[in-house]
C-alpha cells in the first residue's frame, strides 16, 4: 500500500492542510468520506478523531501521523535528525500528541485564518 493520509475532509482547515501535504509528498490523501472498507479496517476505532498515515506496516495516529507526514515532506526532510534527536526524551511523544490536539481542537479559529473548501460529495459526481 502506498502511503497513505487520512484526514477529516469535512474540515476546511483539515483539507487546507493535506493539500498542502499533497503539493510537497508523495502521499495519497483519502479523506474519511472515501474510504474504503480495506482501509477503515487499518484504522483504530475512534478514526474520526484525528488524522492518521498508513503504510504498508504501521498506522500514526494524530501527532504522530503528523509527525510522519511531515517528515515526508520536501521541506520536513531537513528536520528528521532533529525529530531523531528529540525522540530520545521521555516527554517528547507526550509534547507531540499535546500539540497536535492543540491545534485539532481550535481547528475552527485556525480554520479563518487558512481553510480549503472540502470537496462536494452531493453525490452528482460533478
């Protein structure tokens, strides 16, 4: 399986943010209301809470997933010795998750600042 993001994309803030990925990896984006069984099946049960990044071995789940997601990035790259470094300290992943649910859950105030419109699912295929 090619690696793949999984984003809430009724969010416009979510949805700016992976296209944002889109333009800078090689990841596949799949927003939660176009997944397919095979893929929901890799997800934790509480999938809707945050976004995740599936390979063929592991899920990320939340700050992690966003971790890995940017490391695959062109300009994150550059900072994976840095993220190597720091996951050596115990506080690290902690710090990380705290972060990452920081921002989910102001995602509507950072949404006004930068936000995509979410793709239309009418169901029209337009």
């Amino acid at each position: 399986m090619e690696p793949t993001l999984v984003f809430d994309d009724d969010c416009g803030f979510c949805t700016w943010w992976a296209d944002q990925l889109e333009r800078r990896t090689d990841l596949r984006l799949v927003g939660f209301s176009e997944l397919t069984p095979t893929l929901r099946e890799r997800l934790p049960d509480e999938y809707e809470d945050c976004a995740h990044l599936v390979t063929d071995d592991d899920v990320y789940s939340c700050g992690a997933a966003a971790e890995q997601a940017f490391l695959r990035t062109d300009i994150g790259s550059d900072a994976r010795p840095v993220v190597t470094f720091l996951r050596a300290f115990e506080d690290y992943e902690r710090l990380r998750e705290e972060a990452y649910r920081w921002v989910a859950d102001r995602r509507g105030t950072f949404g006004q600042i930068v936000s995509k419109t979410p793709p239309a699912r009418d169901g029209s295929g337009d």
